[in-house]
C-alpha cells in the first residue's frame, strides 16, 4: 500500500498534535539519540476518551508495551497499536511532568515547560478537555521497577540517533506528541524529535 508522509519536528520542550483517521501510521524518531517524551491519543468521537494505561495493562497483561501492544481508552476502545519498535523500553506509569511536579521535586520557582501543559494546550485545539488528559504514553523513557516496586528512572537506552518506533491508528483520534522537558529523563539532555505522519 502507498502512503503519503508528512515529516514534522517537535522542538526540544515543546508539543505538537494531529488528528489521525483509522488505519493511519505515526512515527516518532529520536533523530539525535536520548530523548524522551510524552504521547497522548484521544478517540475522535468522545473527547473524555482518553487513553488509559490501566486498560492498556488489563488487556495486554504487561506493564511493557512494545511491537503488536495495542494502547486502549478508558471505555476500553483500542486506540493505537504498535507496530514496529526500535527501542522496545517504553514507560506508562508515571504521568506527565507538570509544573507542580518541578516545584515538589525540583524546587523550581517560576513556571517550567512541562509535558502536561503542552499536552492540554495542544489537544485543547481539537476540543479536548485538560480533564481527559491523564497517564501518558512515556516513549523511550527508561524506567526500572524493582521487586520491592520502587521506580527508578535511567538512562534511555537508545543513545544512538534514528531509533523509532510505529503506531497505527486503530479509530479516528487525536493525538498529541511531546518532546519532554524533564533533564532526568532525557539524561540532561533537550532535543527535538521527529513524527511522521503515513495517510492511505
């Protein structure tokens, strides 16, 4: 099947959103090695139908989406599937940094860029509520859980430039797709990503 590609740059700390119909592809590159950010998808037709990490746990029966794991709503809709994964380390638990999160753990001061606000600001475009917007999909975020279920967040481990991974559309959505702005997990680092965009 041919598809048209559309390339588009998230800049490093920033966002940006598209409405994909079903059977649409979307792939995030991280063109210089290390970065880590936030996707968010929402069905087309229920904006309160955000996507749910514990609905993508239930079904999948992992913590550890990868090739041929499908990302479900909260009304148990399957939203995206992967289909091809570079990386294969991926984080859904913790939520998106926010600027409450840099001033509770980071003490910051002033406001921050931050995952959260991007996302809500993106989607908001399309109608969808800060209220749908809740645990996101942490791609190439490196996240060990130990048996005592302490989270410790590492390194990525794609360091090298060009690793990707694919999702396909599996309803008409939005989707939001961050550069994330939070040093530890991007090992310090701010960098843009690339998403592709793959239409019939």
């Amino acid at each position: 099947m041919t598809r048209n590609w559309q390339s588009h740059t998230v800049e490093a700390k920033s966002v940006k959103a598209w409405r994909l119909n079903s059977g649409d592809l979307l792939r995030i590159t991280d063109i210089e090695g290390g970065q880590t950010g936030d996707l968010f998808a929402v069905a087309a037709d229920d904006l309160g139908d955000g996507q749910s990490n514990g609905r993508s746990f239930d079904y999948g029966g992992t913590i550890r989406l990868t090739t041929g794991s499908t990302i479900y709503s909260r009304r148990s809709r399957p939203l995206l599937k992967i289909i091809d994964d570079k990386v294969g380390v991926h984080d859904f638990l913790y939520a998106p940094c926010s600027q409450e999160m840099f001033e509770i753990q980071y003490g910051a001061d002033g406001p921050v860029p931050n995952c959260f606000e991007n996302l809500s600001t993106a989607l908001a475009e399309f109608g969808v509520p800060a209220s749908t917007i809740t645990i996101a999909f942490n791609y190439f975020m490196n996240v060990d859980v130990s048996t005592a279920g302490k989270l410790d967040i590492r390194t990525p481990v794609a360091v090298e430039p060009g690793k990707s991974m694919t999702f396909a559309a599996e309803r008409d959505l939005f989707v939001a797709v961050t550069s994330c702005p939070a040093a530890t997990c991007n090992d310090g680092k701010f960098q843009p990503v690339v998403v592709d965009i793959g239409t019939e």
